[in-house]
C-alpha cells in the first residue's frame, strides 16, 4: 500500500490511473476508521480496480467552537486497517489550503437548514475540500455513508451543478449491535453517554414507523431524555433527520420513513 503526502505525487499517481484506464474508487474520510468505513471501501474494491482513501481532517468544515483539535487522528491504526482491507493508495496530506486560498465552493439551497443552520460554513468547506479530492484523486466513483445525509445531498447537487465526472455511491448507515450508527464521533462518549445515544438511535427508529407525525413524536420523545440536548429534528422529503448533543458530542442520524 502507498501512502501519499503531497498533492503533486498525488496528481502523478492519479494521472497515470487516469492513463492505465482502470476504474478508481475513493472513499473520502476524515479518518479515525471504524467499520461504517471499511463498508465503504470493501463496496469500492468489489466494484473498482483501484481504490484510494483520503484522509484528511478537512479544517474548513469545523466551525469556530467545535472539535477540529480533539478530533481523533489515530493515524497508525487508520494505516493498518486500509492495509489489511488492501487499499491500494491512501492520501494523507498534512494540509491542502495555501496560506492564500480564496476560492470556495458553495451550494446554496440543499446546503441550507438542518446542519448548514447548526453549523454555518460547514458545507462550504466540504464542497471545496470534495471537490479537492476529486481533482487530486480524479476517481471513476466516489463512496459516501447515508448518515450524512445533508452531505450527500450537498455533494450530489455539486458534481450535478459543476458538470464533474464522477459516480455518487451512497451506501447505507452501519449501525453497532445497539443500534447507533457508526461515527468516529463515538470515542469521545463514556458509557453513561453511550447509552443515552443509543436511546437517541432507537427513538428516531422507532419514529421512522410513525410517518403521519414522525418528526413531531420524535421531537418530543428527545426532549424527555435526560442527559441529552436536541439540536433539531427535521423530516426532508421521506428522510427523517436529527442532530443531538450528548455532554459535549454532537451526534447526527437518518432514518427513511417506512410507510
Ligand atoms: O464525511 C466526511 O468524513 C467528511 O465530511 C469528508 C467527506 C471526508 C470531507 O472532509
């Protein structure tokens, strides 16, 4: 497995793929890799010659007061896993902003409400570190995890608005045995935390079965559970969405309404 730490040996790699017409798979992340990515990159390899995974703790997405110092970076254990799963190439550059960077991508309807209202700028710095990626890594197909919701439908709009030639794979939610979804954002909960989280998981669940009054029953199901503070709860089309504090951890899940 490579592993690749400049933009420029990642335009070369990415250029003689380009040549070798291979289909590439990428699977962007963050790191800190739990099963929910190893789903993404095991549907990459079944489906593409090569795969490369990014990770990049993308600072552009994190506003002001939230987590991009304590964000975890198990950087050893994230190599051994891509290997042991057979990535071919992993990105991991330590930065990918010049220090004059000035030019953004921006989606202004689908990226507005729900996380865009929560956590303004976010979807600005996502759409333009993505579409980095896409430019760096040029990959046939792209892997997405369903539990960002809005991030999907943000990334779908752009590659359809900017004309980029790529494949959306949308793959869904992995969930523990207890139901929560998977998410690097996980680690930081203690086990009292972990269990109201799951409370959260199964109560948007089991809203989900409800379609005639799913995102009023839910909202005020959440605010009787003690120790966790909602944020909002919003049905989008046929998707209910919901985002949640427990302690200092910000959780985000998605359930389709079964009708
Ligand atoms: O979903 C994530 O982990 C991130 O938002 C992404 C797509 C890797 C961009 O930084």
């Amino acid at each position: 497995m490579k592993v690749i730490r400049s933009v420029a040996a990642m335009q070369r790699e990415s250029a003689a793929w380009v040549r070798s017409g291979d289909a590439v798979g990428l699977v962007p992340t963050m790191g800190a890799l739990h099963e929910g990515h190893l789903t993404l990159i095991r549907r990459a390899k079944k489906e593409c010659g090569r795969v490369v995974v990014t990770i990049y703790v993308n600072p552009t997405q994190f506003g002001p007061k939230e987590d991009l110092a304590r964000y975890p970076r198990p950087r050893r254990e994230d190599l051994a896993l891509c290997r042991k799963a057979g990535v071919e190439v992993v990105f991991a550059p330590e930065n990918l902003y010049l220090p004059n960077h000035s030019t953004w991508v921006e989606e202004t309807a689908l990226s507005q409400g729900r996380e865009g209202a929560s956590r303004p700028g976010h979807f600005r710095g996502v759409a333009t570190v993505v579409l980095k990626l896409f430019n760096l890594t040029r990959p046939t197909r792209a892997y997405f995890g369903q539990k960002d919701a809005q991030q999907v439908e943000v990334i779908r709009r752009m590659v359809r608005n900017l004309d980029v030639p790529v494949r959306l794979v949308i793959v869904p939610t992995v969930r523990d045995a207890d139901g929560l979804a998977l998410s690097s954002r996980n680690r930081y909960l203690s086990p009292e935390e972990r269990t109201v989280a799951v409370k959260f998981a199964s109560l948007l669940q089991e809203a989900a079965l409800r379609p005639a009054d799913s995102a009023r029953w839910l909202r005020g199901q959440l605010k009787r559970v003690a120790g966790l503070n909602l944020d909002y709860v919003e049905l989008t089309g046929d998707r209910l969405c919901a985002a949640v504090f427990v302690g200092k951890t910000r959780l985000i899940d998605n359930e389709g309404l079964r009708r």
